[in-house]
C-alpha cells in the first residue's frame, strides 16, 4: 500500500471582502499561507471547498501546465491549486503565497498574499516526483 505525503490547510481568518487566510503544512512543517474565497456554501466558481481530507492529483492544462487538482470536492470539478495575489484570482481554488499582505488596487489598499509565483514554484519543487497527496482542511475560526 501506498504511503501518501499529508498536507494539512489550516484556515484561520474568513473575510467575505477579501477571502479566507490559512497556514499550509506539509508533514509537520509550516510551508506557506493561502488564499481562497470565502465559504459560499460550496457553490461553483466562487466558494472555497467544504472542510474535509481529499486526495489531491496532478494536473496539467494550457493554462495551468503543472500542478494539482483537488479530487472528489462534492458539487465540483477542477479545484486547483495554484498562485495569485487576492481573492478575484482564486477562481475558487487555493491559491499558495508567502506571506499576507495589501496590494494597490486602483489606488485602494485590498488584502491579499504576497509573492505567490516564487511560493508555488517551489511547493512543485518540494512535490517533485510525487503524483498524489492527501489534503486536509481545518478550520480554526
């Protein structure tokens, strides 16, 4: 049998304005915050998932070329992890960032996570040469 790497997202704020704020670990280690929408009752396209374990997969499109899916989220299909800054770049996914910040959004300070590109590049890295993992998500608020 199989032994998959765990990774455990721990979500500690939820923000309608700005989204939902966790601490993405893997094994034991604390290896980034994240970012995803707000609980809108797990509705397409623009809720974070209900918390819960899934298997994740890897995954590759045009658009998003290496990463992973998250399986068997009720009601939904191409759950992604993947960068961004704030919460209209989620597309109801996770995204994976450094550190919480504010960016300038025509010329208003808005919430999000901060160098997100150089964060998810090496969560792939760590991931080298593994195809699935196990995910699961608390909620701590």
């Amino acid at each position: 049998m199989e032994i998959l790497p765990t990774v455990r997202l721990v979500r500690v704020e939820e923000n309608y304005q700005f989204g939902t704020f966790g601490n993405w670990i893997i094994g034991s280690e604390a290896f980034c915050v994240t970012l995803e929408p707000a609980d809108l009752e797990n509705r397409r396209n623009v809720s974070s998932i209900p918390a819960q374990q899934y298997f994740c997969e890897r995954y590759s499109s045009d658009k998003y070329p290496n990463t992973f899916q998250i399986m068997n989220v009720p009601d939904r299909d191409k759950v992604l992890i993947h960068a961004g800054n704030w919460i209209e770049d989620t597309e109801a996914c996770i995204i994976l960032a450094e550190h919480y910040g504010k960016l300038k959004v025509d010329g208003k300070e808005k919430r999000g996570v901060l160098n997100s590109g150089k964060t998810f590049l090496n969560f792939i890295n760590v991931m080298e040469g593994i195809n699935k993992f196990s995910l699961t998500i608390v909620e701590c608020y």
